[in-house]
C-alpha cells in the first residue's frame, strides 16, 4: 500500500482525510441470536444450501418469540473489554423498522441508545510510533437474511430470490470516532481489529463470506485562504476485503475534493449520503436513497427482557480474554527473539498460534520450537492440506522432538519422518526414534570405523587429498559416504570431526 | 347425563368415572356445534376429526391427564399445528402453524381435546367480533347483539354451551369484557403468567393468555395448567406455580394482623351516570355479599384511572404497528393477486398491495395511528408519555393493593350492545375497555365473575362484576371471587337457545 499524495495539491490546497469506520462482525455462535436455529457464520454450517438454518422464529412466523443468545453477549463484552469499552451493566434491546424482504419480520432486533459496549479504543502502529483510534460503541443485533437476483449457481431468475440463511446472524457492529487520517490508518486499524475476534473466538474473520463488513465513513477537510471548509460525509456500504476499504477511501479523498472544487457544497444538516464500491472500476458510486432512511422508529422490544450484567459475569468473561495479537507479536520479537515473519506466521491462525502456545508450556525453547513449526510442521501440513495444529503431532510430542533434537540423539534430517511417525501414533517420540532406528550412532568406536573405512576406500582418495590440501568442501563427498554407511544414523558432528582429525593426522 | 350442560370439572370427573366416554362427550358437543354454529357463527375453524381422534385416544387410555377427554376450544389467535391459524384475518385465511402454542399444548399435555378455532376481532383488535373478516359471532342471549371481544367467538361458543371451557386472549380487556356481558367467568393472569409462545402477537407488552369457563375452579385448574415459565418466552415469569391454585374453596391468605379480607372499591369505577343500573345493582350486590361476609371494605384511589385508554390505545398500537409489519406477502400469508410492475418499486408494490388487501380497515387504523405515535419527533409526546403514565397507573395499584386485598369494579359500563350500535364511531368502541384497560398496563391480573341481568327488550342480558389483584396473586384472586360465586351461583343460568 502506499502513502496518497495529497488530490488538493494540484489546486494550491491542503486536504486531510476524516474517516470514521462502521465494522459488522459476524458472531460464529453456533445457534442464532434469538433462536437454536444454526448460524451460517459458524464454520459447521458454512456450506448449508439455501434456506436450510430456519426455523420459525427465524422467518417470523406468526406467534414466534426471540429468546437471547446468552452466549453472542458473552463474546460482545469480551471484545468490548479488548477494546477498552465500558461495558454496559445494563442495556435493553430495541426495533430498527424498515421494510425489506430479507428482514422477515420488517425490523430488526438491535440496541438504539443502550449500547452493551460504550467508548473505547484501540492503539494501531503508525510509522513507528502509535496513534490511538477512539471507539464510540459497540452494539449487538442481528445480521439480515440475503435477496439474490439469480438462481444459486448463477441461471436466470424471473423474480427476486430469499435466502434467510444469514437472517437472524449475530452481529456486532463496532463504530469509531472519525480518527483515520489515511486509507493506511483504517487497513491498519480493519487488520488488528480481524487478528483480535479471530484470536478472542468470536469469529471466523472469513472476509469473502463476509464475516467482517466494513463501512468507512468519509469527508475532507479543505484549507482554503485561512478557512478550513469540510466536505459532506459520505458513506461506503458493505466492504468486505481491506483492498476495498483502501481503494474507497483513497478515490473518495480524490473524489470529494474535485467536487467541492466543482460544486463548493459543505457538510450540512442532511447532507449525508451514501455510495458503493465497484470492484472493477475502482470507484465509489452513487446508491439509491430512500427520503426516509433514518426514519426507523425505533422503541423497546417488548418481547425481551433487559441484559443485566453483574461482577461474576463480567469477570468471567474479563478471565477469557487472551493476550491480544499486537501485544503477542511485540513479545515473540522482543523477548522469545523470533523473526518477526516467523512471530508474524504463526499469530496468523489463532489454532496455530494456541498450538505453539502448548509446545512452550511442554517446555520446548521458542527458537527451535518455531523453526520446527515453521518449516517441517508447515511443510507436512501442506502436504496433508490441515493445519499445522491439526495433524495429529501433539504439543507434547513436538516439544519432545525439539528436546531430542538438542541432546544431539536425532539429526535434522530425520525430523520429517519422525514427524510422519507422530501422526498416526501418541507414543513419545524418543521411543518412535528407536523403533525406527533413527536415533544418532554417538558411539565413537563405531564412527571410527565407518570413518576409516571411508578415508581407506580408493575411489575417495581424490577427495582425502584434496581436504588435506585445505579445500574444506571436498569433505561433503567423505560425509557422504560415512552416513550411506551409517544408514543416517550417525551424528554428522562427531563425522566431521573425526574426519578432519583422521585426515591431518 | 348431558355432557355439555355441566362444568369443565364435572364433565371431566364423568369421563374419568366413565359415565360418559370421551368420544361421547366429544360428539355432543360437536354435534351442538352443528346445531348452532351456522346462528352463533363462534367457530371459525373446527377440528373435528382431529377431536374424535384425541377423544378416543383418551377413551382407549393413550391420552391421560387431569382434562383428559373434555373438549376445548381456543382462540383463532392461538397457533395449533391441527387446523388453520387465521386470526380471523383475510391475510392468514389460510396459514398453517408449524408448531402448537404451549398454552394450548399444556392443555393437550393433560389430555384435553380440542374442538377448534373460535371467531374474534381480526387480530385481536376490537370489543365486539365485527372487525372479523369472516363475519361477527352472535350473544348466545340475544343474537342481536354481540358477544363482546374480541374474544367473542370465544364466549359465544361457552354461553351457548359449544365447549366445555375455551381460551381467549386479553390485551384490554378481550377476555373479561366479552366474559361479562355473556355470563361466565374470564380471567386475565398476571402478564408474564401463562406463556406467549404461539399466541400471535397484537400488543406483546400486555398481551396474556387466559381462560373462559362457567366457573371460578374451572378457570382456576386451566389457569394452574397452562401457567409457569416456558423458555421459548422471555417475559414468561419464572414464579412458582402454587399446588393448590386450582383449590378455590381453599383458605384466603390475609394480611398478618387484622385477618379480615379487605375489599377495596375506587371512586373512578362508580360513576352512575356512565353506569347501566344493572350494572350499579351487581356491584352493589358483590359488595353487599362481601360485607355480609365480615370483609372490611376500603376506599381506594387511582387517580390515573382516566388516562388509562389513551396511554393504552398508544402503547397497544405503536406495538401492533411493529408486530403486523411482518404481514406482507412475501413470506407467508395473503399475497396480492395484482402483476406486480416492473422495476425497483416491485416489490414495494408487492407488500404495499398485499397488506392492503389483507388487512380489515380498524387493523389498518390502528397501523397508522401507532406507526405515527412511533414516528420521530413524536416518539417522546406520545409513546414515551404513555410509558411514563403506564408507570403511574401501576402506582396506583400498588398503593391500592397496600391497603387492600382486591379491588371490586364493573367489567363493562353496560350489557351487550346491538350489532352495528358502534362499529361506525371507534371512539365509542374503544371506551368498552374502561375498566380493563389499567389492568393490562398494571400487569396484574382481573376477573370478571357473572354478576346478574339487565333486561333490554324483553331480553336477560348478563352483565359482569370484576376482582382486580395483585401480579402473581391469582390463587388469592380466585378464592376472593369464589366467596361470592358461591353465594349467588349466577353461572348456573344458561340462555335458552
């Protein structure tokens, strides 16, 4: 990504970008908000055909009621509490109206005025130092079901298409203050906010199932003869990759000042609109407006009780909360001294980063530990195509391999197999290391021999002459030869060092 | 014995005693349908082969229970996976429930059997059965007039005899009112009492299940049923539901000290001029059995008696407004016949269409009056105030409820008015509920118990007096009642069909 050059500075102007972000995050509960219908946004249900997570209550049918999803609040305080966010202890659910055929009962359940996480904020890195972007709330509600205009696979439809699958989804809506000075800023701020509900297990973070939706919320401030004049905000819907995010953002900073070069309008009462982005045009676009858009009558849900949140709750949930994945990386580089693209790799997956977490605790050093993680583990779960987590090498086994691998009883270059051996069996790997005859011979009588057969054998006599005359790699072919003897099972440090010795004798 | 002149009690205790079978009294009763439906227009939906079926599975001892084999009715409003839940509305004519409403599936859990679907205001809305889009139900006492509502469908099926005992619904007053003016007993439970699960919803905040029989114990053992918290409701409340609430010939828990039952009366329900003499002469009657019966009788005040019908019609419809918006044909429900035009006002078209075909003209006023009251910048003068005042009219009872242990008022100002006397003035309409309304508001629980006749046009025409108590006091409400049931036996009158 790269810095934007100021669109003003053509035209003699100063311009700053103010954005302000809206983040949907689908909870990945495994039921829905208000009923024990399945979530779409847990990874269970991912691929469920159209229409096939309902239930009554989900299509609203007459006589139904919601009943609160005890646990989709649980994960709203814990992102609260990571966020710095009052939480509310207590906050009451209310009806947003508005008329649309993906939404079954014509509202939605949400929070108006009693939000269950109130102000914040979250520290993102910014060249080197940091810059603190305020969080305004936080409120849980439910995600609305999908209105397709083709047939599922892509045919032609001669009407609209309901898919409810989504509807009654929980959802969290995060809002900022307009703290982004840069499209960098809200990437920055969209990426540590994902890695954070991915490491805390509130959600997936899947953007193109679009887990995370975010709608930025944009104007200019222009500096003009000692005036400073500001653009009517506008307002991007739906983005769900950080290449839109950017993209919008930039094209609207452009965008906003030529037409207030154009038309000279300022932020108003009602000035506010609303635009879309296009993929492959990188531009925003006008969206169709309703005139009565925020009016949505809302009122209190009279069909559900109030939340109340007491200290054991709130605790228990406090007790859940995981060192974040900015904090977690600034400690693997600066105290377990990992290379931050390996620190980096392994936070990315939350499963992996709980594995690496196991193998420490089984007392392996972090800088082996990783190494094994990043280069044989990854290797071999690419391979079998699961995580590395997920191979059936336990934290324990892993740490004992590192401890084996220490001690100088197995080589490097067995590791692969023994990791092979670990998949299909819970035995401790110094025991797999034995029974597949891949532990190192350290037996010095034994290397002597396989040594002095080697030196003694005519065909490599080029190559002892050779390493005597002082050319080190000749000593590759002399290895070689000695662990094709030894079936790999000898220690290629003590080799070299007998060769060497042998060999200036 | 005639099974279907007795009580739900006796007719049950007959069944168990097998003087009569279940499918017997069933058939009775399904042939009374017969006879009088066509006149009565009570039924809007029956289940008649459903009902013979749970009757002989009782009769073959499959189906047990404390109700086992007496036939039920319910209101239309109540969803049952058996037949139709219309809400006697054009737009569910033809809707089908997946799922049975636990109130009703208590009843069936304790063998009753359930005859069918009762009339009532469309979607509960109305004092007389003529907002139903399938016609107006007739008072079994004078078809001339109307049966009260909107559970009306409800007690013209038990006045006349139809049903062993049914269910109604109470949102202002829709079970105590039509209870009242066709002499039987109607109990509203405390809200949060009996579960709203599968009840369709007209104002969710006062909405409440309740029962409609002959007697004070017959409404007391269903009420014992169906009550106690349901997990499928979140404004169910989860209180202890008493093992002798059925018991109504049982003591009356009074007050530490005094001991004496205090009957607590308020000027706001006495006024003699919007009174109906008959109706003076029951509560001065009710009160005179009290008194004879060494009750103490107390002076009450609820000053905010008279804003309780605007604070109600306020909240009742910005709730409705929002509940009936999911009615828009997409889903389920009546669809619009009309092509739709092309373009990105469709489906607009669609719901706008549907809905105005769908729905009777009082739905759609209180529509538009609550979807206005909710409206921005009204929000506070209306909706708001008339949370404020809803809390001032439970004040009211509160402090009323420190100095007494029921209040005695009238259900209704008067008896049961002719066919079409109000359906063109909605504002005469709306004054049935009066004396119902706080109630509701309050979340407490009221009764209305036969209290005797006014005689209009040669015709008896019952009216009712009303026992208001404390929420969650039902088991003290109904022993109240029952002290002067059982003085006055009112309920043994039955109109001559």
């Amino acid at each position: 990504m790269t810095t934007a050059h100021d669109p003003g500075q053509p035209y003699g102007l100063k311009t700053t970008l103010m954005v302000g972000m809206e983040i949907h995050v689908e909870l990945d509960t495994r039921t829905k908000m208000w009923t024990d219908a399945p979530n779409v946004a847990h990874p269970d249900y991912f691929d469920a055909g159209p229409n096939t997570l309902l239930s009554p209550v989900v299509i609203g049918m007459p006589g139904t009621l919601p009943v609160m999803n005890h646990a989709a609040v649980e994960m709203s305080i814990l992102v609260g509490l990571a966020l710095n966010c009052a939480i509310a202890r207590r906050c009451k659910w209310d009806r947003k109206s508005y008329w649309y055929p993906d939404l079954p009962k014509n509202y939605q359940i949400s929070q108006y005025d009693q939000p269950i996480c109130g102000a914040g904020y979250l520290d993102i890195p910014v060249d080197g130092s940091t810059k603190r972007i305020r969080i305004t709330r936080a409120h849980l509600e439910e995600d609305a079901g999908k209105l397709l205009h083709d047939l599922p696979g892509g045919g032609h439809s001669d009407g609209s298409l309901v898919d409810l699958n989504r509807a009654g989804t929980p959802l969290l809506e995060i809002v900022t203050e307009p703290d982004f000075g840069s499209a960098d800023e809200a990437v920055v701020f969209g990426q540590m906010l994902r890695d954070l509900c991915r490491h805390l297990g509130v959600t997936q973070g899947v953007m193109q199932q679009g887990h995370m939706r975010f709608e930025p919320n944009i104007n200019v401030l222009i500096e003009k003869d000692a005036r400073t004049c500001k653009t009517p905000i506008v307002e991007i819907k739906n983005l769900n990759s950080f290449k839109a995010v950017h993209g919008a953002i930039l094209h609207e900073h452009t965008r906003q000042v030529e037409k207030w070069l154009e038309d000279g309008v300022e932020m108003g009462a009602r000035s506010k609109s609303t635009r879309g982005w296009d993929d492959a045009k990188l531009v925003t676009t006008p969206q169709r407006e309703k005139e009565d858009e925020d009016e949505y009558r809302y009122f209190p849900d009279p069909d559900l009780c109030e939340v109340e949140v007491d200290d054991a709750m709130l605790e228990a949930i406090r007790a859940r909360l995981v060192e974040l994945p900015h904090a977690r990386l600034r400690r693997y580089v600066d105290e377990l001294k990992l290379k931050e693209a390996d620190a980096k790799a392994i936070i990315d997956e939350p499963a992996v980063t709980a594995y690496f977490e196991r193998v420490l605790a089984e007392g392996a050093g972090a800088l082996p530990a990783a190494k094994l993680l990043r280069n044989n583990l990854s290797k071999l779960a690419n391979e079998k195509g699961a995580g590395p987590d997920a191979l059936g090498v336990s934290a324990a086994q892993l740490a004992s391999i590192v401890g084996l691998l220490d001690a100088g009883t197995v080589g490097s270059n067995v590791v692969d197999t023994l990791l092979v051996a670990c998949t299909t069996s819970d035995a401790d790997p110094a025991q797999l290391a034995e029974q597949g005859g891949l532990v190192q011979v350290q037996d010095d009588s034994q290397l002597e021999a396989w040594v002095d057969e080697v030196l003694a054998n005519p065909k490599l006599q080029k190559a002892v002459e050779d390493l005597r005359g002082g050319k080190q790699q000749a000593i590759g072919a002399l290895m070689g030869q000695v662990m094709r003897l030894s079936k790999g099972s000898a220690n290629p440090g003590q080799v070299t060092k007998l060769i060497l010795a042998k060999v200036r004798q | 014995m005639d099974p279907t002149q007795t009580t739900l009690i006796d007719l049950r205790n007959a069944i168990a005693s097998k003087q009569v079978s279940a499918e017997e009294a069933t058939r009775a009763y399904l042939d009374r349908i017969d006879t009088h439906n066509d006149a009565l227009n009570a039924f809007r939906d029956r289940m008649t082969d459903y009902a013979l079926k749970r009757a002989r599975a009782v009769d073959t001892g499959e189906v047990t229970g404390r109700l086992a084999g007496v036939p039920i009715a319910i209101k239309d409003c109540m969803c049952h996976t058996e037949g139709t839940t219309a809400c006697s509305s054009k737009m569910l004519e033809h809707y089908r429930s997946p799922f049975t409403a636990t109130a009703v599936q208590r009843l069936e859990d304790e063998g009753a059997v359930i005859l069918g679907k009762t009339n009532m205001d469309e979607f509960a809305m109305g004092s007389s059965t003529e907002n139903s889009a399938f016609g107006v139900s007739r008072n079994p006492w004078d078809l001339d007039r109307v049966p009260g509502g909107s559970s009306g469908g409800t007690t013209s099926a038990m006045a006349a005899d139809l049903a062993a005992a049914a269910l109604g619904s109470d949102t202002g007053g829709s079970i105590r009112q039509p209870a009242a003016i066709t002499g039987l007993v109607g109990l509203k439970p405390t809200y949060g009492r009996i579960s709203r699960w599968g009840l369709v919803a007209f104002a969710s905040s006062l909405d409440q299940i309740g029962p409609v029989t002959h007697t004070l114990a017959d409404a007391a053992l269903l009420t014992q049923i169906m009550c106690g918290k349901d997990p499928l409701d979140s404004t169910s409340a989860d209180v202890p539901v008493e093992s002798d609430l059925h018991d109504v010939d049982g003591e009356i828990d009074l007050a530490p000290g005094g001991g004496k039952l205090r009957i607590g009366i308020a000027s706001q329900y006495l006024d003699e001029s919007a009174n109906h003499p008959a109706v003076t002469a029951a509560f001065n009657e009710a009160l005179a059995v009290y008194k004879q019966q060494g009750a103490e009788v107390v002076e009450v005040d609820l000053p905010h008696t008279e804003y309780g019908i605007p604070c109600y019609y306020i909240v009742a419809t910005a709730e409705a407004s929002s509940n009936l918006a999911r009615y828009d044909g997409v889903h389920y429900g009546h669809r619009t016949g009309e092509p739709t035009p092309n373009g990105a006002n469709a489906i607009q078209h669609l719901m706008s269409q549907s809905r105005a075909e769908g729905f009777g003209s009082e739905v759609k006023r209180r529509i538009m009056l609550g979807t206005y009251a909710l409206s921005s910048g009204y929000y506070d003068a209306y909706y708001n105030r008339a949370l404020k005042t809803r809390r001032l009219i439970a004040r009211d009872f509160d402090t009323a409820f420190e100095q007494c242990d029921a209040i005695l008022c009238p259900t209704t100002t008067g008896p049961a008015f002719k066919i079409g006397d109000k359906a063109d003035d909605p504002l005469a309409m709306y004054m049935n509920d009066i004396y119902t309304v706080t109630t509701n508001l309050a979340g407490i629980a009221g009764v209305s118990v036969p209290g005797g006749f006014a005689e209009e046009d040669g015709k008896r025409l019952p009216v009712g007096v009303q026992l208001i108590g404390k929420a969650f006091d039902e088991k003290r409400l109904l022993r109240i009642a029952r002290r002067y049931e059982r003085e006055t036996e009112l309920w043994k009158h039955r109109p001559a069909l």
